[in-house]
C-alpha cells in the first residue's frame, strides 16, 4: 500500500505579517496511522523541500503523542524536509490520498491545477481521498467527469464558521471552508467545534478539524481493505 500526502508550500498568513503552514497534528496523526499500518508514505508539496510548519501548530498546547513522536522520528522528518514537487506525481503510483490541513491549503492548494487534476485522476481511477481541517477547501476547483463541482450533492465537512471565529482568522483567510462548500453545493454538517468528526460519501472522505485527522486516515485505511467498496 502506498499513500501520498500532499501538503502546502504556502507560509504567509494574509498580510498579517505572520507565518502560517501546514498544521502539525494533521500530518503527524494520519502519518503513524498509516505507518503503523504498513504503508509506505510519501509527502509531497508544490515547491517540494521543506513544507512550512504554523508555528502555532506545534505550541505546548496544540502537540499531542502523535507531534512528539513525528519530531523525535529522524526519518520523519527527513522526509518531511525532502518533499517531492507536486507536479512530480502521477496517481498511477498510489493507491491513495490525503490532505493535511492547516491554514496554508486556502491560498496555494486551493488554487493549483495540478493538485485538481490529481484528486480528478484518483477519484477517476477507483481510488479514495481524504481531507482534512483546512484542505476540503482544496476541493473548490475539483471537477466531476461531467464538469460540474465535485462536492455538489455530497455530503462533506471542514473547518467550520464557528472553529475559524473562534481563532479569529475570519476577516483574515481567503475564503471560508464552510461556505465554500456549500456554495458549491456540498451537503455540509458538523460536530461540536474542535471534536473528532469525519463524513464519507463514496470515496470522498472529509474531516473537520485537527482533532479528526486519525479518524480520517483510519477511514481511508477502511476504504483501501482488500473486497472494500466504495
């Protein structure tokens, strides 16, 4: 079993002045989830190298067993320091993949053809996605066969208009998770902010924030079981 996971090259948050990235707990989770399941896993960025880390991310009060154990791992993160360039990887090589968030996504992911294309060719091919926080924001210019977006009529979830007030980023992101959603007709709900929540609906997998990220990955181990169907 082979997993990408693609994340965000992108390090400004708006014009705040401050740095933003891909958020720690949503690569770290998923990653051993995967790991400890056998899979070999390999991460991936629009610029390659070394992704950038929200530095809040990885304060005392955001870091959990699985973020301690990605940064006491060496080959972790060499390899989260060594990132494949996106527009490197073909679907054909994978048999999946997932999408930490992070506040990053919404302004380089979100907004790259290449990362569109390859969700299109996995979904296309047979095979499971998943997205998490932040990154079902990336789905916004994600197509259907019949060019219509792919989250009309689906049900989905992300970081919900609560959660993002709640860190005071409203007037700050380029758009909003949730509305996004729904604007492109996704079926959207929730769970109580900040607690494990993860839709499905054929091979989309979607999870609300950081605390959904090992769900998700756990859900999309699911999907990849040998005689499993979407």
């Amino acid at each position: 079993m082979k997993v990408l996971m693609i994340l965000t090259s992108h390090d400004q948050l708006g014009d705040t002045g401050r740095k933003t990235g891909f958020w720690l707990e949503e690569l770290a989770a998923p990653y051993y989830v995967f790991k400890d399941a056998g899979a070999e896993i390999v991460l991936a960025s629009p610029k390659g190298g070394q992704p950038p880390l929200d530095p809040k991310s990885n304060e005392p009060a955001f870091q959990t067993a699985e973020t301690r154990r990605f940064e006491a791992d060496a080959s972790a993160t060499a390899q989260l320091a060594a990132t494949v360039r996106l527009d490197s990887v073909s679907q054909a090589d994978y048999d999946t993949v997932f999408y930490p968030g992070g506040h990053g996504p919404l302004w380089d992911l979100a907004e790259d053809a290449t990362s569109a294309a390859l969700m299109e060719a996995f979904l296309a091919n047979g095979k499971p996605i998943a997205l998490v926080c932040h990154a079902p924001g990336v789905l916004q210019h994600v197509k259907t066969p019949a060019g219509r977006p792919l989250v009309e009529g689906k049900q989905v979830t992300g970081f919900s208009n609560t959660e993002e007030d709640a860190v005071a980023l409203t007037d700050i992101v380029p758009f909003l998770v949730e509305d996004v959603l729904k604007a492109q007709g996704g079926i959207y709900t929730k769970g109580p902010d900040w607690a494990p929540y993860i839709v499905q609906d054929g091979l989309l997998i979607t999870g609300q924030n950081p605390a959904s990220s090992a769900a998700a990955a756990t859900r999309l181990l699911e999907q990849l079981a040998p005689g499993k169907s979407a």
